[in-house]
C-alpha cells in the first residue's frame, strides 16, 4: 500500500481551494456575516479573479461595496453581475 504524504496532500487541497471561486465566495460570505467586511471584500475579489464570468461573485462583491459606501463600485459591479447572469457579454 502507498503511503500519503500529508505535506503534498494538503498543499494540493489548499491549492485547490486557493483555485475555486464557490470556496472564494463561501469564505466572503463567513467573513461578512463576521462583520470583517474588508476580509469580505478581498475574497469576493479573488472570487472574481479565479472565475471572471461568475455573476454571483461580483453581486455579493456589490453588496459589500455597499456596506463600505462604494456606491459607485456597487453599482458597476452589480450591472457587471445583471450583463452575466442574464448571458450578454461583458463589452456591451
């Protein structure tokens, strides 16, 4: 039987994790109902960055752009996420 090596088996799950835009969103999500809405906000972000066409990731960044008075931002993000989920691209 092979033997697991812990160190490459959770650098993997890390990277992995560190990769997925669902775990990005439920650990800004955490961090919001914390109140730690900064924390919230750099989460919602690589949410965005990992997977760019995920219209849910740029509405909850919207929503806590909002709690933080970037009401410019929230709007630009929550058009970003209607133009997404809605399926017309992004350009127009």
């Amino acid at each position: 039987m092979n033997k697991i090596d812990s160190n490459s088996t959770s650098s993997g799950l890390n990277n992995y994790y560190s990769n997925n835009q669902i775990s990005w969103n439920i650990i800004g999500v955490k961090e919001a109902d914390n109140g730690n809405f900064k924390k919230a906000l750099k989460s919602f972000s690589k949410a965005i960055e990992v997977d760019p066409k995920n219209f849910v990731s740029y509405f909850n960044r919207a929503s806590i752009k909002m709690r933080l008075g970037d009401l410019k931002g929230a709007i630009k993000d929550f058009r970003l996420s209607e133009k997404l989920e809605s399926g017309r691209s992004l350009e127009n």
